[in-house]
C-alpha cells in the first residue's frame, strides 16, 4: 500500500512541493512552539500579527498540499471530477492565504500606530470571503472542467466567475503591498524598520509570484506547467517573514549577498563541468569523468572555496577579503600588538569612537550580570530601544542610561579562564548609522574567545602592579607603630628615671616590627590567593580582638575611645593569626577614615554564639554604602570615594574568611551604619578532640 503510494507521488515536482510542505509545517510547528514558551508573554496587538502569520502559513502549506495533487498519479487515477475539487480547493487555500497576509498587515499596521482594525478593512475581507466561497463551491462558476493528460500535462477550463474572483486576489495583493510599505515609513525605531523591510520584500516575492504565475500565465496563457513555483517560493518566503517576526537581530544585505554568491560560485564549480560532460559525451565515459572530476573537486575543495570566496568578496566588498575575515586575520597575530586589533575592529566596522574595556567594579558590569540571568549574550542598544518601546523593564531602562551615558552602542562580555565574566567591552555607534548585523557580533564574540588568554594576562598584570602599592601602603600601619614608640622613646631617653618604660617601649618597637614582617609576608604571599596555611592555630576571639584594637596604630589616640567592645559569646577559632589580625586590620582602618567627616560614629564589636557557626559583629556609624554597590565592595580593586584606596582590603578579607570555610558578609543603611559579619566555623568539638588527643599522647 505504502509503496504503490509512493510510486503514484513519485514525480520531481511532486516530491518538491510535499517536501516544501512538510517543511512548512515544521517551520510552523518551531513557530507557535516558540511563541508559546516565550518569556516574557506577548501583549495582544503582536498576538494577532502571530495568529495571522500562523494562519497564512497553514493555508499555505495546503495549498502546497493540493497543487502536488496534480503532478502525481493520482490525477489520472481519480480523474477529472476529483481534479475540479482539488482545483477549487487550490482556489480556496490560495485566496486564504492571501487574506490572512492582509490581516497580517493590516495588524502591523495597527501595532505601529496604537490603533484599531478599521471598519472598512473588516468590510473588504467579509464581502470578498463570502463571495470566494460563494463561486467556487455554491455557484461552481470558477473551475468548470479539467482536461487530463498525465501528470504535470493538464489544462483548466474556467468559468465565468473567474475573473472577478482573480480580480479579488488582485485587490487583496494590491492592499498588503500598501500597507506593509506604509509600515516601513511610520516605523522610528531602527529594529522595527528592518523587521519590516524583511517582512515586506518576503511578502512581495510571494504576493508577485503568485499574481504573475498562478493568475495572469495560467488565465491567460493556459499555460500550467509552472503553477507549482508560487507555492513553494510562499513557503520560503513566508518563513523568511516569520524569521523576521521573532528576531531582532539580522545578517546584513551584504553579507547575504556575499554568501549566495559564494555558494553559488561553489556549486557552478561543480554543476557546469559535470553537466558539459553529460551533453558531449556518450554516458559510460562521462559517468566516469564525472566520478574522476567529484574526486579531485573533493581533494581540492579548499582551494574552491577559498577562491569562490575571493570572488564574492570582490563584488559585493570591492576587496580580496571581507570585513570580518580582516577582523579574523588581525586577532591570530594579538600577541604582537592588541592595540592593532582595535585599530582593525574600529576601521572595519567603521565606529564612531573608540573600543573600551571596563572591569568588574564598574556599576553597568553589575546591572548587565543582573540582567543576563547566566546567559551572558551581547547587548545592542537599538535591540533595547526596540524591546523597551514594546514592554516595560526596570533593567532594561538602568542598562540602556548606563549605555548612552557611556556613549556605548553595544556591550560584550570577556571570560576568563574560568569562563566568568571578568570584564565588558564596550562598543561605540557606527559612523554610518547602521545597525551591528549578526555576523559582526558573532566575529567579535569568537575574536574575544581568542584572545581572552591576552586580555586576562594583561589585566593580571594591573592586578599586580595595584597589589605592589597596596602592598607599599599596608606596611605604614606597622611602620607608623614603630614611628610612634621611636618618639616615646626620643622624649624619655634623657630621663633615668624611667628606664623602665623604656625597655617597654623597645619591647613594643620589636613587636611591631615582627607583627609588620608578618603582614608584608602575608600580604607578599597572597597577591593572587589565600592558600590553606601551616601556621593555623586555635586563637581566643577576645584576646585576638583586643590585641588587634591595641595594636592598630591610630593617627590621633583619641580614636581608640570611640571603639567599644562587647564581647558577651566568647569563642575559639582556628586560623592564621597574622591573617585575622590583618582582616581587623582593614575593618578598623575603613571605619576610623570617616571618624573626622562623622564626628559622631562610633565602632561597636560584638559577637555571637551559634550552634552551627561564630559570629563577629563590626559595626560602625559612619556614611554607610549605598545599596547599590554593596554587593561589589568585596571584588578586588574595588573603590568608592575613598581617596587613596586601592581597593584590595575588603577582597583580601573575603579571601581569607573563605579559606578558613568562613565567610564575611555585608549589611549597611545609607547614611545610617554599615556592619560586617564575619562568620567562623564552629571549631569548639574539634578542639577538645585535639586536646584528648594531647593528653593521651
């Protein structure tokens, strides 16, 4: 049964069209499956442009469906009774489709100018609807025979009725054609205009197409042979219209151009030879040249390609390469020179300003993580300016004023070796106008995979040379101890009587300066990680806090009255001593910088008990951090009206709290207080296993 279906439909222009249908159907299956699981949700104006490019595909894929009916077997088979239907079915699908491509433009119409369907559009589609039905199947004055010779050979004999009804199909093309080139000139935003012009030249193949061959060659021409073309060029056509419905970001004309010309050249290479052969020569010779030419085009097939697209090059660019293959060329030699890759980026893509980098503190880095949800694509600001003029969207509208104010017109992340965002480069706009094609934002994306390994060394590089004046201005905190007890010491040298307080102060000199090797050390070895440490050791939190107090070296004394301990939960901790002495360190140097411009804040430790973890509460009442950069203040080199800063404290902290598998987090109301938590793991069961485990030995 299947194979004797399959010998009835198994002519070239049968098998093409089914195949077109079929492919139509998946199309339209991939389309609504789309729709519906996109987020966020359509609104109803773009609804019905769905619902009516929906149904004219349908109506298509039938009318593909019934005109394969007539250049198969089953024409003969059924006769000519069966072919008047199937011929008045054909009628029906087409007018159909035609119908639904006016609804279709008659809503794009309405979305772009916030308007209604019109009284007179909805009148138009009713009297012609009724009227097609009317002659092809109550009146039956459109199709009144078919005359049948094989498949593909037959002629349609027509009714009277028929040209008021190929009329109507006129009308309806004439009228689509009008508004969807009316849609291109009321659009203002540069997405929308080309979404039209997609949408329009789409429509006009198909619409032309169908007036020319389907209507005036077969009406009067009776000429039939070639009504299987306006069908299947509709299906393509059609999905070129709906490619352009659900997208915003397209390939250029050019580079469109560019590739059907070498992919025409390409398959010439082939088709002409072998064809040339198959003409002159008798079969068993040109099979075997054109088996012997298949093989050497096939070792060759680089050279063919690399010269087909030389050619297209030439006549669409006016060059031996394209834009984006010089782009390509450029990156594989970045270890030479990146700033001749930015020169090759500007110049080929023709920019309106320079390429920048900006790192993770910057607050638009933040905001596009926000947004991006993990998905880390390109941002372009026409697709935002597009996509804000149909919805609402708080991230949308803070990333699209961050842009302008950076002049930028396109954002793209760098990865590091951990494929995390590390930095963004921004775009500026072209010189000409145009929009980023998706061939251009694709080359770059690739080029920056290439040389993520360059971008990543070299802002290593700023990382250290950051670190070695972090480094140079964390050793004052040591050396202004010294400095100080020096000037105690210079006032009682004359005075025997207090020898003592000057062996004192000498054994303070030698304390600060071991407690400052051993913070240059630290800070020299943990430059770019916190590694576990062998000099871990179980530490009491009170007298930890309480040395770190004292041994902080102040610019005015009086700032150790305005620091108050409580420690009510006292606990033990197992750590690098130097380490948290260091983390103290920075909370106290942090807060104490705002005691002269607050001169009433003050610094509150506390701490607290848990049964799964510790807590060291470091409050002070300072100008607090805005919530909006709050959660950047632990990135490294992040700064924020701190003069001086160099911005590696807080991350250095949030290092060495995880390598103890704590951690220290932030909570601050602006203009209020701004308190950290460092968190410790709960150490007291472990430590009284150790000291059994002492006693025992």
């Amino acid at each position: 049964m299947i194979t004797q279906l399959l010998n009835y439909i198994a002519y070239p222009k049968a098998l093409l069209l089914l195949f077109a249908s079929i492919g139509g159907a998946c199309w339209l299956s991939y389309f609504i499956i789309y729709l519906s699981t996109k987020k966020p949700k359509t609104s109803g104006s773009i609804k019905n442009l769905y619902y009516s490019y929906s149904t004219c595909v349908f109506f298509i894929i039938l009318w593909i469906a019934s005109n394969a009916y007539f250049h198969t077997d089953l024409l003969v088979i059924f006769g000519e009774s069966s072919a008047i239907y199937m011929a008045k079915m054909a009628n029906i699908f087409s007018y159909m489709s035609l119908t639904f491509a006016f609804i279709y433009s008659c809503y794009l119409t309405s979305a772009i100018q916030e308007n209604k369907f019109k009284l007179w559009e909805i009148i138009t589609i009713a009297i012609m609807t009724i009227y097609a039905f009317y002659v092809n199947f109550i009146s039956g004055y459109t199709i009144t025979g078919v005359i049948i010779k094989g498949p593909s050979d037959f002629t349609i004999t027509f009714g009277q009725a028929t040209p008021f009804f190929f009329l109507s199909l006129f009308i309806y093309t004439f009228l689509t054609l009008f508004k969807l080139t009316k849609s291109i000139k009321t659009n203002h935003v540069k997405i929308k205009q080309l979404k039209s012009i997609y949408t329009v030249l789409g429509m006009i193949i198909y619409l032309v197409s169908t007036a020319t061959l389907h209507l005036i060659i077969t009406f009067i021409y009776d000429d039939f042979s070639l009504t299987w073309i306006p069908p299947f060029l509709a299906i393509i056509c059609l999905s070129v219209v709906g490619y352009a419905s659900i997208n915003y970001r397209f390939y250029s004309w050019k580079y469109l151009i560019y590739s059907a010309i070498k992919t025409a050249t390409t398959l010439l290479f082939y088709i002409v030879p072998i064809t040339i052969l198959s003409v002159k020569l008798n079969m068993p010779l040109s099979f075997i040249l054109i088996i012997l030419w298949c093989f050497i085009h096939t070792y060759h097939w680089k050279k063919i390609a690399k010269l087909s697209t030389k050619i297209a090059s030439l006549l669409v660019y006016k060059e031996p390469s394209t834009p984006i293959e010089q782009i390509y060329t450029t990156s594989k030699n970045v270890h030479n020179s990146l700033q001749d890759l930015i020169d090759t980026v500007s110049q080929s893509l023709k920019l309106d300003g320079k390429l920048s980098i900006i790192s993770l503190d910057n607050e638009l880095t933040s905001i596009y993580k926000e947004y991006s949800h993990g998905q880390n694509s390109a941002l372009i600001l026409d697709e935002i300016e597009y996509q804000l003029d149909n919805k609402e969207h708080d991230y949308l509208k803070k990333i699209h004023f961050k842009m302008i104010e950076n002049n930028s017109a396109a954002i793209l992340p760098i990865f590091d070796n951990n494929n995390s965002i590390a930095q963004l480069l921004l775009l500026p706009r072209k010189l000409n106008g145009l929009l980023y094609s998706n061939e251009e934002i694709y080359a770059i994306q690739c080029i920056l995979k290439e040389i993520s390994f360059f971008l990543h060394c070299e802002n290593k590089i700023k990382q250290s040379q950051k670190a070695a004046i972090s480094i140079a201005y964390e050793m004052k905190t040591p050396l202004k101890n010294v400095q100080s007890y020096i000037s105690k010491i210079e006032s009682q040298i004359n005075n025997t009587e207090k020898t003592t307080s000057l062996l004192s102060n000498i054994i303070d000199i030698r304390k600060a300066i071991k407690n400052g090797h051993q913070i240059i050390n630290t800070s020299l070895n943990d430059v770019d990680c916190i590694s576990e440490s062998n000099n871990d050791e179980y530490i009491d939190i009170s007298t930890l806090v309480k040395e770190s107090v004292n041994d902080h070296a102040y610019d005015n004394q009086k700032s150790i009255d305005r620091i108050f301990i409580d420690i009510k939960d006292n606990f033990t901790i197992h750590a690098n001593k130097t380490k948290i002495t260091f983390v103290i360190f920075n909370l106290l140097k942090n807060a104490i910088y705002y005691f002269d411009s607050h001169p009433k804040s003050i610094i509150e430790i506390k701490t607290k008990s848990e049964k799964s973890c510790n807590k060291l509460y470091f409050r002070d009442y300072g100008p607090g951090i805005e919530e909006k950069i709050i959660d950047s203040i632990f990135s490294d080199f992040f700064t924020y009206k701190k003069h001086n800063g160099t911005g590696l404290g807080l991350s250095y902290c949030k290092r060495v709290m995880k390598s103890i598998k704590g951690d220290i987090h932030c909570e601050s109301i602006y203009g209020e207080y701004t308190e950290f938590v460092l968190v410790f793991p709960n150490v007291g069961h472990s430590r009284s296993i150790t000291n059994h485990m002492k006693r025992i030995e």
